[in-house]
C-alpha cells in the first residue's frame, strides 16, 4: 500500500513541532493556550525560529490557522503557508493556500517542490500521521496536567514506529524531545 504522499507522487516530508501538557493536550478545549506559554516563557522560542528556517513550507488546520491569524505577528517567515479546511473560502486570506483535503495539499507541495513541510494543528498531524507522512516529530512538554484539551494523537490505522534522536531539558522544565518516524516494512524510504 503507498502513502498518500506517494499516491501524490511527492516526496513530502512532514515534521511536526509542537507543545504540549505531559498529558498529551495541546489546548484546552476553549481554546486557551496560556498553560503552555506561561510556562514555556523560560524556554525562549524553544528552537522554533530555527525550525521554521528549516522548512520549505506549513500545512496546518483550519483551528490552528484560526489563532495564528489573530497574532500581531505573522511566524512563519517567508515560507508559503496551506491551510486544511472545508470550511475557508481560497482567496478570503492571501497569506495562505486553501485545500480541502490532504490529497490535494500534498500534490500541490509537489508541484511546488516543497519537501520538509511543517505540519501544524492536532487534526492535521492526525490525519498526515495517518497518512504516513510524517517525518519527524518534536515535542515540547510543559510540567503539567490540564486533563482534557484538544488531543494531539488519536486512532491510526497501524503502529508508527518512532526512534529517539534527541531529548533536552530547556527553561521551565520543558522537555523537548524529537522523533525519527520510521519508514513502515512496505515503504521505500
Ligand atoms: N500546543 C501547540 O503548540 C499548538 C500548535 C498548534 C495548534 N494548537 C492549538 O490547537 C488547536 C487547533 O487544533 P485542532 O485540533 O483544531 O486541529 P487543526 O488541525 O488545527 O484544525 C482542525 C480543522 O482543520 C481542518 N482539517 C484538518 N485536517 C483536515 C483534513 N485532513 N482535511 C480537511 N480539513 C482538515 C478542518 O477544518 P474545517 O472545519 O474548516 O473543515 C478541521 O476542523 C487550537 O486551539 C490551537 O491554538 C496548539
């Protein structure tokens, strides 16, 4: 069986970056991320500036585009910028690409050229998570457990095998680690 990834003929490598609670959430479910930012202050950007440098472009969700659009300051510096949604009309935000479903963001990072793409958004790392196209992942974790939030995993269609490469301890206790994903038996990496 081919990954979606190679179904759209492309060679996308999806790396996530992303915080959360020790309990796995990445949001409370109203939304408020100040658990995390208070405590992740004494990390500075925690590498992310770098990361994004690293990028050739960002696919994220409806939700979390939802938030970003409302900061002062636009993150992502000059990397192009999709979006998955069936909700946003293309067009209404010139900033981002609009797709309305995984198959067709993929193909047009394809055509684009774009090979090491930030995924963004819990559903989106979900669904790229389950469409074996994610790479890499690093995680922050702040010393806390808000019970309940927005998940950033959730069922999958098959183990994903993982293998550590790094784990450092930054300001405020955050544990950031990050992941090799490994190729599945049936994939050519
Ligand atoms: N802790 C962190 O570092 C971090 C990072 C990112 C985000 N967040 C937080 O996480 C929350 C957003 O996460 P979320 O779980 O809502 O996930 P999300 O992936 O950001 O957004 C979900 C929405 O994206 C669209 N979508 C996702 N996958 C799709 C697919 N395969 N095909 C078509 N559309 C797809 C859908 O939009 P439509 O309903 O329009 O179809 C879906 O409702 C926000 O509160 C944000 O602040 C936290």
């Amino acid at each position: 069986m081919t990954s979606q990834a190679e179904a759209a003929g492309t060679a996308v490598e999806g790396c996530v970056f992303i915080g959360l609670s020790v309990d796995g959430f990445i949001a409370r479910l109203d939304g408020d991320l100040e658990w995390l930012t208070d405590r992740g202050e004494a990390a500075g950007d925690a590498g992310f500036r770098d990361f994004v440098a690293s990028v050739d472009a960002v696919l994220m969700g409806r939700g979390t585009y939802d938030v970003i659009a409302g900061f002062d300051r636009w993150p992502y510096q000059d990397r192009p910028v999709h979006v998955l949604s069936t909700s946003m009309t293309p067009g209404e935000d010139a900033r981002v690409t609009v797709h309305g479903d995984l198959e067709d963001a993929l193909a047009a990072l394809a055509r684009d050229g774009r090979r090491r793409v930030y995924v963004d958004g819990g559903r989106a790392v979900q669904a790229c998570l389950a469409a074996g196209v994610v790479r890499e992942m690093t995680l922050s974790r702040v010393p806390v457990l808000i019970g309940t939030g927005e998940t950033l995993f959730g069922p999958l269609p098959r183990d994903v095998d993982l293998k550590h490469v790094r784990t450092e301890v930054l300001g405020g206790g955050m544990v950031q680690t990050t992941y090799a994903v490994l190729p599945r038996e049936d994939e050519d990496d």
